[in-house]
C-alpha cells in the first residue's frame, strides 16, 4: 500500500518506492511436486494401508449412525490433530469409493 507522508492516518509514513518480494522456497511450502504424489502413491499401493487405517476403513464399511464422529475421534487419538483427523478421514473416504468403483467395474 502506498504511503502517504502524512505522519497520522491509513497510509502514513514516510513515502518509498517499494521494492519486489524475494521469491522464498518457504512460499512454496505445502505444495507436493508431481514426483513426491507419485512416489508417496506408489509406496500406498505397494505396502497398503496401516493397521489403523485398517480399523478406519472398517468403520466406514460398518456405518452407523455416529460413524463420522467416531473416525474422527479415533483418527484424531492416532494422529494427534484436528485437521490431520480431518484429511485422513476423508483421504480413506476417498480411498473407499475408489475401491468400490473399482469393485463395481470388475462385475
């Protein structure tokens, strides 16, 4: 935002011409490259899942009522985060869909 040369106000301060941000890897960060998804996409079909995404997928096969709430409670005991409960919670929901559709598709 400009600056105005006023000392009081909005835009006060004294007036610069501003210079470009450097672009930082660190603005980079939470973005996985191609290479990464397709490595970490290889391991999952290679060694599966873990034994508590297991008991995960278990709940979402069973159902219930309540299912969504107790994944998320078990998911957030393993995991030990709100939003990493969240992601996992759906990146199995995901991973359930896609093995039915697969499923399906084989009939």
């Amino acid at each position: 935002m400009a600056k105005s040369g006023y000392a009081k106000g909005a835009n006060s301060g004294h007036v610069l011409t501003e210079r470009p941000k450097k672009v930082k890897p660190s603005h980079r960060k939470g973005s996985a490259s191609k290479r990464t998804l397709l490595c970490r996409e290889l391991a999952r079909e290679v060694v599966g899942l873990a034994p508590y995404e297991r008991r995960i997928l278990d709940m979402i096969k069973t159902g219930g009522s309540a299912a969504d709430k107790r994944i998320y409670k078990f998911a957030k005991r393993r995991l030990g985060s709100h939003k990493r409960a969240l992601a996992k919670r759906e990146d199995i929901k995901e991973l359930n869909s896609k093995m039915r559709a697969r499923a399906a598709g084989a009939n």
